[in-house]
C-alpha cells in the first residue's frame, strides 16, 4: 500500500520547511509513505526548498493556475505514482500533520472512500464569529447539496482512496473543497469525516485578501456548485416565488374588478402577467439545466474510464519532475505503474 501526501504550492520558500519537517514517512496500515507538491508558478525557491526538503515528486505548473487546477493535477499526478491513497494538506502548515493516520484510518479500515478533516471551527482563536457563522452556514448549504454529513467543508485537509480520486473531476477555477464534497455525494464515494487539530496562523490567507472578499466568494462558489449540481429544485423555486408575487397585483385587480373599477387597474393586471411569464420562463430553464445536469454526469462518467485506461496504458504524469532521492520504495511511474496496477489487478481476478 503506497500513501502519497500532496501539497499545492505557492511562492512557499518561507512556509513549505516547517510543513515538510511534519510530515510522516510512516504511517499504520502503509508500506511505503512518499511526499509531493504541485508547484503552481511559483516565482521563489519553492521547488529547491522542496527537493532540500525530502520532496519524492514534483508537479510543476508553467504558470499560476489556481488552487483548483493545482489540486487536480496533484491528484492525476499521484494516480500515475500508483498511489493507493492521497492525503492533500496545505502547504501554510495549517492542519496538523499528526492527524494524518487519523485522517486514513476510516479508508484504510474500508469504511470510507474519502475522509474530510473537521478542524471544528468553533475552537480556532484567529476565526471572528462572523467567519465562523458563515463556516457553518455555507457549510450546512453544501451538505444539503452533496446529501452528506461532513461539518467543515471547506477544509483542505483530506484523504482520498484510488477509487475516489478517479472519479474526482474539478472544473471551478477557484476552489476544489465544495465542489469534491458534492461531487463525492452524487458519484460512488462514501464519505467520511474525522476532528483534526490545526497549528497556529502563519500568515494571512491567500485566497482572501479581506472578510468582505471572502463572504463573496465563498457565496458566488457555493450558489454556482449548488444551481449546476441542483439546477431544477433552485430554478423551480425562483419560479414559484415569482408566481407567487404575479398573484398580488392578479388578487388587486380582481378586488377591483368585483367592485366595478376594473378599468382602472389594468396596469395590475399586466404586472401579474409579466411575473407570471418570467415564471414561466424560469421554470423552464430548470428543466434545461436539469437536462444539462444529466450531461454532466455522462461526461463527468466518461473522464473517470478515460483515466482508468490512462492508468492502464502507464501515461506518465505530466509537469512531473522527479524530487529528492525517495527514502522509501524507488517510485513506480509512466508504463512501470500502469502494468503493475494491471497486475495486481490480474492477481486479484485469479
């Protein structure tokens, strides 16, 4: 069993030495423990203080391509290691690498496909309560969405068996943390959550040069995941509060009308009908973004089998740099992994 802990990277000279000198290279129920970071464009020494570091395998992204893409990469990159599950922390020593056997243990135990680490945030010093109250409600609105149980959705700290991690498809440009949770409670991943600790603040977030951004990006991210993954439910509910207030000025008219001052209040009667029309119109779209939705999941169906022939067929990663000499087994890669999963694959049929 091989574990592959990946780290997104940004201009992290400063921060990447203390997170790498917490990492494990043993943990319970694994033979062999390796370490990776996704430079994504960094214009430092990233990438030389990861190799100083101990780093096996470096992605290196030509330029900065956000958090998102980098995450992706990462795990298409551990996937052609021969990874056989994926822990993916941040590279500013947030989350406590202690947690780490933790955190894998609900995989390795085989009740869980992916694991989220709850950094129960009503404990963590440097949140405000606003942060906090919006902690929790965006987070309640993402498990209304994906139909799981997991408190802290937006923490990065996870872990993913191979099976997971194929079936992981990221395509917002901002964030994976949202999008992975519902993407996990749609497909076949059964999801798990642990209580994890965290390290002390750092440095200010990168993601969120103020509370103001924050507040507005996090909603922008989870009303965009929630309408493509419950398109129909979301427009059909604009389109009944619609229907709703054309009733007002329908209900107006008709008190008038009843009372012989009908001819006065036309313009009620036309305002119901131009609601009533937008609510129409709205409804529609659902039933479009429904049909849309269905389209998803057959591409979102056909990306996982492209990859498993990708893994099949040995295509290396790409970006890949090799790091630090590995201090554990020598790193399976390109055809070398392919025809070992297909062996072991083989071995499991007989």
């Amino acid at each position: 069993m091989k574990l592959i802990i990946q780290i997104p990277c940004f201009n992290e000279e400063e921060q990447l030495p203390a997170t790498l000198a917490d990492l494990p290279r043993e943990v319970p129920g694994f033979d062999v423990v390796e370490w990776l970071i996704i430079d994504d464009g960094s214009v430092d020494r990233t990438i030389a203080v990861a190799r100083a570091g101990g780093v096996d395998h470096i992605v290196k992204l030509t330029n900065n391509k956000g958090l998102a893409a980098g995450f992706q990469a990462g795990l298409d990159a551990c996937l052609k290691l021969g990874a056989d599950v994926i822990v993916n922390t941040d590279a500013d020593n947030q989350y406590s690498a202690a947690d780490i056997p933790r955190l894998v243990e609900p995989i390795v135990a085989g009740r869980a496909d992916m694991v989220v680490g709850d950094r129960e945030t009503d404990n963590i010093e440097h949140f405000s309560p606003l942060k906090k109250r919006l902690q929790k409600a965006g987070s309640w609105v993402v498990r209304q969405a994906s139909e799981t149980t997991v408190p802290d959705t937006t923490s990065g700290f996870r872990a993913y068996n191979r099976e997971a991690a194929i079936q992981m498809a990221v395509v917002s440009k901002y964030t994976y943390t949202l999008e992975t949770i519902i993407q996990a409670g749609k497909l076949l991943v059964a999801t798990d959550h642990v209580a994890i600790g965290t390290n002390p603040k750092t440095r200010e977030s990168r993601l969120f040069p103020s509370m103001g951004s924050y507040v507005r990006r996090n909603a922008v991210a989870i009303s965009r995941i929630y309408t493509q993954y419950e398109p129909l439910k979301v427009f059909l509910r604009i389109a009944l509060v619609l229907a709703l207030l054309a009733m007002i000025p329908w209900i107006r008219f008709f008190v008038a009308y009843v009372q012989d001052d009908g001819a006065g209040h036309v313009q009620s009667l036309i305002f119901g009908a131009v609601l009533f029309n937008a609510a129409v119109v709205v409804a529609v779209l659902g039933v479009i973004g429904d049909l849309l939705y269905a389209q998803r999941i057959m591409s979102q169906r056909i990306f996982e089998r492209v990859r498993r022939i990708e893994l099949q067929l040995g295509v290396p990663p790409s970006h890949y740099e090799p790091g630090a000499k590995p201090t554990g087994q020598p790193p399976t890669t390109g055809a070398g992994a392919g025809a070992q999963r297909t062996g072991e694959h083989e071995a499991l049929k007989v």
